[in-house]
C-alpha cells in the first residue's frame, strides 16, 4: 500500500497509556494513518524520515489566547507559533472586537493561516458595562448569533462581568449566555472567575460556565476541579504549589496548559512550549505535561481528529530532541515539514491589508500641561490610589495623604504617579485620573493604546512633561507602547493596526517592546510581567481596583472609587 510519510526510528507518545513507545508512524493524506505498523505488512512510502531515537508527541494545543496580545496579525502568529510546536490555537479576539467590533473578528478570521486557528465568540465587549468603560466595538446578542454560524468559531470567549453573571438576570453577559445555551448547547463557555469561591462560585458556574484561566491557588484549584469546574494554567499559575495540588489530587484530566497573554519579545522565545516546560520544572510529570497540553485540551474543545497521535487523526507533531526540556527538533502540520530548529520565524508572503479605518483609529486631542494638573482646595487630600503587586495583575485599594499646593493637588512630590486614561474613540473625551503606588521610582511616563480591554489611550507618569510627551507622541503615531524620560521619547514600538496590531514583522515588534519593557524597568517599574502589569491597570475585571476612562472602580462590585476621598 503506497503512504506519504513513514516515520521510524521514533519514540512515540501515547496519549491513553501516557508512556513513550518505539512505533513507525505512517502517514497519508495529512493525517496518520497507522502507528506500530506489523513489519510485514507492505507498505510503500514516498518519504522515509529516520527520526534516530527522537521523541514524538503531538503538537501543542492553546485553548485560551489572545493572539492580539502578542500585537501581531495572525497570519504572522501562525509562523511564530509553529515555530514553537503550537499547532493549534483557540483564539478569543475580544481585543480588536473591542476596537472595531465585528469587522475586526471578521478580519481576522479571514486571514489565511498555517497553523490551524479557530475562534471563540468575545462575550463582553465592553468587558463590564457601557456605564464603566468606553469601547470602539460593542458585542450583543445580535453579533452573537452572527457568529455562531462561522465555521471557525467553536467556543464562547470568556464571561467576564462578574456582578452581571451572578446578580442581573436581564444583563447583557446573561442574554448572550443563554443565547449560545439555546442555538450551541454543547458549545464549551469559558469563564473569567479570579478571588471567588463558595456559593458565589456556585452562582457563576449556575449560568452554565464551566472552565476558568486566571490566576489560581491550591485551595481554588481543588476547590473549583471538585465542583466541576476545568481549569486552564497560564504562566503565573504555574507554581510549585499548584503542581504539588494537581500532582496530589491527580487532576490531570481536568486542566490543561495554556498562555493566554503573551507578549511579541517573549514570542520570540517560545509560546506554549514554554509554559509546558515551566510546568515540568515545577512538579508535573513530563508525560502528563504534554498530555494536559495536547489531549485534554483538545478534549474540553470538542476536537475529534487532533491531540493524539492515533489512526485517522491530523498528522500534527513535533519531534523533540530532549524531552525533559521539550527541546524542539522539527514540527510537521497536517504531515508536512514547517519548522525546523535554527530556522528563524518567517514572514506571510501576502501582506494583508485591512480598511483604511483601522490605521487611523485614535481620536484624542493633544494633551497640554492643564490636562494633568488636579484642581483642589485646602491643604491636603486623603486619596484612594492603587496598589500594584510584583508579581501578577492584581491590585489594591489603599489611601495616603496628598498635599495640595496652589490650588492643585501636589501628585508629583508624593512618590506616587499619576495615571490617566483619555476615550480614544471621539465618542466622549472623557478623561479620569488616579493615583498609582509600587509604579514608577523615577521621573518620566510610560503610555499606551494597548489597554486592556478597552484599548484607551493611557498613560503613567511622574513629571507632567514626560506624561504630555507621552500622550502626544502616541496620538501621532497612532497607537502603541513607549516610554519617555527628560521629555524625549525613550522606546517606542508604534501598532499602527487600531492602536495594538502591527504588521511588521516578529523580529521587529520583539525588538521594540523589548526596549520598552527594559525602558519600564529603568523608571523603575517592577512586575513580574511589566507590559502585562501596566496594560491591565484599565481591566475592571480584574482585581480589585482597576481605572477605565470613566473612573476608579471596584471590581467586584463595579462601585466607583472617588480619586480624592477627604479633603482637609
């Protein structure tokens, strides 16, 4: 019998034994055709690959990303992510549908891709409300059942607004929900739930959410895989203890690895692969790793022809050198060679080009010195300000005193810095300000359009020149990330596509936010993850005290939080 490919000398992963087997693997047609052939049978290949003792496993699959987190379009994700084993990803593009809405996703599901791309529905565009947070697209049940009908949507993004899923029958959030429950009711619903438990976990997985992403703890992981629900590992939480937990409780079957966030110079160096070797080190075993990052995913997806490498399924792998280290020798698509190590990440031969709306898309007016000087009266303000961690996105809420000095509230000489976040979208102008604490040590501004998820224009300082440098030069180029000090811009990566998408290439972009992100931590910005950090300061769904450009709220309770609480 004739046969493209046959693969021997190889050690082949089986994803029902979770063992490593010497198998030839034969291949047809894209797809694999036999593995563990009888060495009599006649079979007749095209091409023989000596795999000389490597170790195959399926390719990776990401069930929870943002490929615009990465600022680069899909067609150029799809090269990079292959290059790092990823063969298959389930994107949520509730970035560039918060920005342009549908057309957004649209465009980018009509990009010809490599790697297999398929999409879940963005459920909150905005993430919250209109009332809290200014966005470009807008997502309701009207786009919803738009979307349900394309073939490459498979899943419902993650349901973000907490107090609209658990206590508002009529939100918005709950009529999409029941919307995919009636028309997809097998359709996976993702879930964005950090810090809750008990009955209010009750309360959200009540609305038929089943699987959570976000940072986790032992006592979450246990508590939330005992009640059902699955849960995706990004890198933050992907520490020795959780590891120790689902090692200890065997909860392999109810977790998979993902990345969900990961920026254009990290993507240089790796993208799943490398969260499944974070994952070795931390205490899962290897052969569970590539499991929870092949089969269960593809499980909790719905995929039928994928995650394993077993007879009839897409001839999607990797061949590893070292297996430990997940060290990657080549990658094959549908049995095809595309990536082998040491070859550097290519370019789409087509160039796409989006409608002239999306490279002119920040409609701010130039900020001047007035526009972040805080008028107030007396002698001092007791302000709320927000307390940002080392490591992860989470923040607090605490209080310090201000002095107020001629009529103006004394931000620059407190230690903190000020940040301010400017509607882009010329709908309102709106404008709010907060007070930031743990940011930056020394004089000069960060500032971006890439802002979670929202995407207005903000920016972080602690010298009003720099923060009017910064704003300015952001409005001319039309969106990006930078950093400025002694009034000049320091770094600077411009994403011209709706103010966080470019078009350039990997190597380009992986550069430029490498300089960012090193000019960040030269204003003395501390973060496990500083672009990350910054980016989500606007996200009011994440906790606990996050700005949108209409103000500080709580996010639990989508409570506003007045920037001065007493003044005195």
């Amino acid at each position: 019998m004739k046969i493209d490919t046959l693969i021997t000398n190889v050690q082949v992963f089986n994803s029902f034994l979770k063992i490593f087997e010497w198998k030839d693997v034969a291949i047809l047609n894209g797809k694999f055709f036999s593995i563990g052939i009888n060495k009599s049978m006649e079979l007749q290949p095209e091409a023989t690959i000596d795999a000389k003792g490597k170790y195959m496993i399926p390719g990776l699959i990401d069930i929870h990303m943002h490929i615009e987190s990465s600022m680069i379009l899909p067609s150029i994700f799809s090269k990079a992510g292959l290059s790092h084993g990823v063969t298959t990803v389930v994107a949520d593009a509730h970035e560039i549908v918060n920005v342009f809405g549908v057309e957004g996703m649209d465009a980018f599901m009509n990009e010809e891709t490599e790697m297999d791309i398929f999409y879940a529905i963005p459920s909150s565009v905005p993430s919250t409300i209109p009332e809290i947070e200014t966005t470009g697209g807008f997502i309701g049940v009207e786009e919803v059942q738009r979307l349900l009908n394309h073939p490459k949507v498979i899943a419902l993004g993650e349901a973000m607004n907490f107090d609209g899923i658990v206590n508002d029958p009529d939100s918005l959030i709950r009529q999409i929900l029941h919307t995919v429950q009636e028309k997809k009711p097998f359709m996976p619903i993702e879930g964005h739930v950090p810090l809750v438990s008990g009955l209010d976990l009750a309360k959200f997985m009540y609305q038929g959410i089943t699987a959570d992403h976000t940072q986790q703890t032992p006592e979450s992981i246990y508590e939330k895989v005992s009640s059902g629900m699955f849960i995706e590992l990004q890198k933050k939480s992907l520490t020795k203890e959780n590891m120790q937990a689902i090692v200890k409780n065997q909860f392999y079957e109810y977790c998979a690895i993902v990345t969900d966030d990961i920026m254009a110079d990290d993507l240089l160096k790796g993208h799943l692969n490398e969260n499944v070797r974070l994952a070795i080190d931390a205490g899962i075993p290897v052969e569970q790793a590539i499991y929870m990052s092949t089969y269960t995913p593809a499980r909790r997806m719905g995929f039928q022809d994928r995650g394993a490498i077993v007879s009839g399924f897409k001839a999607d792998f990797i061949l590893l050198e070292d297996l430990a280290g997940i060290e990657i020798s080549s990658v094959y698509n549908a049995g095809e060679l595309v990536h082998t190590n040491g070859d550097e990440i290519g370019y789409p031969e087509t160039k796409t080009v989006f409608p002239s709306a999306f490279y002119s898309s920040v409609h701010c007016k130039k900020a001047e010195r007035s526009d972040f000087q805080i008028g107030a009266e007396g002698k001092s303000a007791l302000c709320n300000v927000i307390r940002i961690a080392e490591v992860g996105t989470f923040t607090e809420c605490v209080q310090r005193e201000i002095p107020i000095k001629d009529g103006y509230l004394d931000w620059e000489s407190s230690g903190l810095a000020l940040i301010v976040v400017m509607e882009r979208y010329g709908k309102t102008g709106n404008k709010a300000y907060g007070l930031v604490e743990n940011a930056l040590t020394k004089k000069g501004a960060v500032g971006t359009t890439w802002s979670h998820d929202h995407h207005n224009l903000m920016v972080m300082g602690t010298s009003i020149e720099d923060l009017v440098v910064a704003q300015n030069k952001l409005i001319e180029i039309q969106g990006g990330y930078l950093t400025v000090r002694n009034k000049q811009v320091a770094s600077c990566c411009p994403l011209l596509i709706g103010g966080i998408i470019s078009d350039a290439p990997i190597q380009v972009i992986g550069q430029q936010l490498g300089e960012v992100r090193q000019g960040m931590i030269d204003l003395g910005y501390r973060n496990s993850n500083e672009i990350m950090s910054f980016s989500t300061l606007s996200l009011p769904v994440s906790p606990a005290i996050k700005i949108t450009d209409k103000g500080m709220f709580d996010v639990r309770t989508q409570r506003p939080i007045p920037l001065m609480e007493v003044i005195r």
